[in-house]
C-alpha cells in the first residue's frame, strides 16, 4: 500500500482497481441508477444512510464493471467484487426477513384492493405498497442502516465500504428488472406471494364461482356446436391450399424489439453494449430479412 504525507501525518494513498473483463456494467446512463419508483426509492434510503465518499466510488465500480458475480436469495445476497488486488473481494449483504405471521398480515391487507394484487401479477410494485407495509407495523425497504447487515473482505475498515456500495447500485438497476428481488430479500419468493395472495381470497372467489354456475347459460352458449373435422383424410393430412390473406397484412413493426423493450434489461448484463440497445439492431435486422424471405426477394446481405 503506497503512503501518501499531510505534514507529520501519512494517509494511504486511494487505490486502483484492476481492470476486468466480463464484469456485471450497471446500464443506466450517466445519472440517477434505476428508472422505476422502487429503484429509486432504493437508492434513495441508501444515499440518506450518509455513507459517504464511498457512495460515489461505488458507482464507479458499478459503472466499470468492477462486480463479478451476484447472488440473490431470502434475505442474503452474496457478491465478488475485484479491487486492487488479485484475488475479487466477497461481499455479503444481508436484511432482516419478515416471519410467517408478518406476511400474514401483511396479505389481508394487500387483498383488500384489487390493485395490489393486479399489479404485483403483472410484474409492478404498486406505489401504495409502502403505505400497506406501515399499515402492518412493517416496511419494504431499510428504515435504517442498522436494518442492513454487510461484512467485506477487503481491508477497508468501513462498513459499508465501496465494495459493498457497488453491489447497493446493481442491486437497484436488478429491481427495475423484477420487483419481486425486494419481496425476495424480505423473505418470501413471487410464487410464494401469489400463492398467499390466492389464499386471503378464497373465499369471495368460491362464492363468486359458485354464484356464476347456478347462472342459466345464454342462449348463444348454448346453441353453438363444437366445429366438426373434415370427412376428407387426405385433406385432413396434408391439409388444403392456403389462402393468399392467411398472414393478414404483413409488415415491419414499426418498434423494433418491443417485447425485449417491455420485459426490460437483461439481468446483471455483462456485455460493452448496453443490452437493449444491442438487441434493437438485431431485431431490425431480422425483421428486414424476414420481409424479404416473405416475399420472395434476394436477401441483399
């Protein structure tokens, strides 16, 4: 370690990571990390824990694509992060779960609204969900620093250090990928939710089927029959001639890899480009192309 003097005081002088090849690059551009609420909201109550100096340098690290590996399970997330030596820094990021009886409680109030529900199985964070938290006696993200339990290999006595802090941003860009992480590390998985979400409304969805089946069918119900097959074997094996519409109009979309767009990053991209704006040159591409297959013209590449 180089040494650095202020008067009759020497200080270590900052380090320089090593470069890394094939490391976790956070995809937010120059700015604020994470684009949803709950990203920011994130981020937001780590920032205000004042840790420091070490905040920025961790999203250099996280810029640079100084974090190796990252792994999320019930309340824990693990990490290898390299620094300036040769051997990557372990990282561990542990928050408190809730218990079986929290979750309970926090479900009836969560099946109260339609919109909960609605929302976390399509993939959202409701906004409100904070407030249904309180309601429990709970909360979603750290109230305080005490609330986060973290411990680093490196030999910065801070805690939490820039190591850590790295993993804080990637962790924020991974839940404008999937809410659900945060529930994770509070303890319960998406399909542990959904189920329990499921079960809090029971009831009222019993009592809707059963009102729904003594309902007489409509008469457009009942009057349709089932569509018969041909009597024709050769015509119900290889088929007949297709009409020239079968494809309905055919054209390229005028967003190029809208679903990719809508599903969101890549989880803990590794790539120099950034996930989406890669894939939106291949889509392009490949829409081209398959006009051109349609048809019938010479390919140009």
């Amino acid at each position: 370690m180089a040494w650095q003097w202020y008067g009759d005081y020497a200080y270590p002088q900052p380090s320089r990571p090593r470069a890394v090849k094939g490391g976790i690059k956070a995809q937010s551009k120059r700015g604020a990390f994470g684009e949803s609420w709950w990203a920011k909201r994130w981020i937001a109550v780590l920032e205000s824990f004042n840790i420091g100096e070490r905040l920025s340098r961790g999203r250099s690290y996280a810029r640079r694509g100084q974090v190796l590996s990252i792994a999320i399970d019930k309340g824990r997330v693990e990490a290898k992060v390299q620094g300036s030596r040769p051997k990557p820094y372990s990282v561990a990021i542990l928050l408190k779960t809730l218990s079986a009886g929290d979750w309970q409680t926090l479900a009836k109030i969560l099946s109260q609204q339609a919109i909960f529900a609605a929302k976390l199985l399509a993939g959202e964070m409701p906004q409100d969900i904070e407030q249904a938290f309180k309601e429990a006696g709970l909360s979603l993200f750290p109230a305080k620093l005490k609330d986060l339990e973290t411990d680093c290999s490196c030999p910065d006595w801070s805690n939490s250090c820039k190591h850590i802090a790295a993993v804080y941003y990637l962790l924020g860009e991974e839940f404008d990928r999937d809410p659900f992480l945060l529930v994770k590390l509070r303890g319960m998985s998406r399909e542990e939710l959904v189920k329990l979400l499921g079960s809090t409304g029971v009831k009222s969805t019993t009592t809707k089927s059963r009102a729904k089946s003594t309902m007489p069918e409509t008469e457009e119900e009942t009057s349709l029959p089932p569509e018969p097959l041909t009597a024709d074997s050769s015509r119900f094996w290889c088929g007949g001639i297709l009409p020239d519409d079968l494809f309905g109009e055919v054209r390229v979309p005028p967003v190029p890899a809208a679903l990719p767009k809508r599903l969101g990053h890549f989880p803990f991209w590794r790539g120099e480009e950034h996930f989406l704006e890669a894939i939106e040159l291949v889509y392009a591409h490949a829409s081209a192309r398959g006009m051109n297959l349609l048809l019938g013209e010479r390919d140009p590449s």
